[in-house]
C-alpha cells in the first residue's frame, strides 16, 4: 500500500546556515533553500525574459550555478541578495545570447498551449501579457529595480547593495519605473 508522501517541514535553519551545510555536502539543506526561495526566483526570471517555461529554466540553472560555486558564498546576512545577483546575471546573459526580440518570441512559442479560458482566466491573461510587454519597455535599470522589488520581494537595502547604488537611487529607480509603467499601460488601454 502507497501512502501520500508529507511535504517536508520547513528548515529552521537560516539561510547561511543552511548553505554552511551545503557546504560541507549536506544534499538536504542545500534542498531547503531552493524549496525556500525557488517560487521567487522562478517568477523573478519568467518577467524578465517574458515567458514562463523559460524563466523556469533560467531559475533552474541559477540553482545549479549556485550548487556549483557553494564554497564561494562568504555567510555574512545576505544570501537573497546573493542568490538573485546570479539570477539577474543569468537572465541577462540570455538576453544577450539571444537578443531580445527573439528571445521573447522563440520562448512565446514553447509556451504550452492553453485550454480555451474563461472570460476572467481570458483577462488576466491579457492583462498579464500588456503588463510583460509594458515592462520589456522600461529602461533595463528600471526594470531590473522593479522585478526585485515585486518579483523577488527584495527590500530597498538589498537592492541598493545588489545594483551597487545608493538606497534612494534604488528607490528612484522602482518609483520611476512604476510610474512609467503606468503611463505605458494607460496608454495601451486607450488604443
């Protein structure tokens, strides 16, 4: 008889001491951290490239990357910011291997095709889509600014130390952009 296997509990263990253990080869809390933080990662390199198959493999490489350069994390309090400074290289690596255009349109095309949507399904959709599109519009540091804010749910410090720039700056960056982004999707809404 098979019984349903219980989600693992989550580790109490913070992440530098979670990455101390993988460190040394413990499988099981270097496993924590990506269950911790890998809904984040997923969702903060899908805006960034557009799509969401595509961002799942740029998130699964960043763990991989991560696994491989382990010892080279110096535990001082800042893992997140760690972790989302290989993401963003990830990301920009791609689109620059790529080129942006084609990169958004091959990764549209290996997007699994949907069952037709409900009328509220259908709209969020749509919405999702202007959004994306709005964003890919922003200058590349207003945009970054503003997918570790929302996508990777980092605070003004982090991301200040991240892009290696003042808190206000950081703050200017994320106001600037959200308002660009407005006018953006108004914009497209009224054609």
């Amino acid at each position: 008889m098979r019984t349903a296997s219980l989600p693992l509990p989550a580790d109490p263990r913070s992440d530098d001491d979670l990455m101390r253990g993988a460190v040394v080869g413990e499988r099981h809390a270097y496993e924590a951290l990506v269950r911790r933080h890998q809904a984040r990662v997923r969702a903060y390199c899908a805006r960034w490239c557009g799509s969401r198959v595509a961002g799942d493999d740029l998130a699964q490489e960043c763990f991989v990357e991560l696994w491989q350069r382990r010892a080279d994390y110096v535990p001082h309090g800042k893992f997140k910011a760690y972790l989302f400074h290989v993401a963003a290289n990830r990301c920009k690596n791609q689109r620059r291997a790529q080129g942006r255009e084609r990169s958004l349109s091959e990764a549209r095309e290996r997007e699994p095709a949907l069952e037709p949507p409900s009328s509220d399904r259908f709209a969020l959709v749509e919405r999702q889509e202007r959004l994306q599109q709005a964003l890919t519009k922003l200058p590349e540091a207003q945009r970054e600014a503003l997918l570790l804010r929302y996508s990777a749910e980092l605070d003004y410090a982090e991301i200040a130390g991240l892009l290696g720039v003042p808190e206000a700056t950081a703050r200017s960056r994320v106001f600037l952009g959200l308002m660009k982004l407005r006018r953006l999707l108004r914009v497209e809404k009224k054609s």
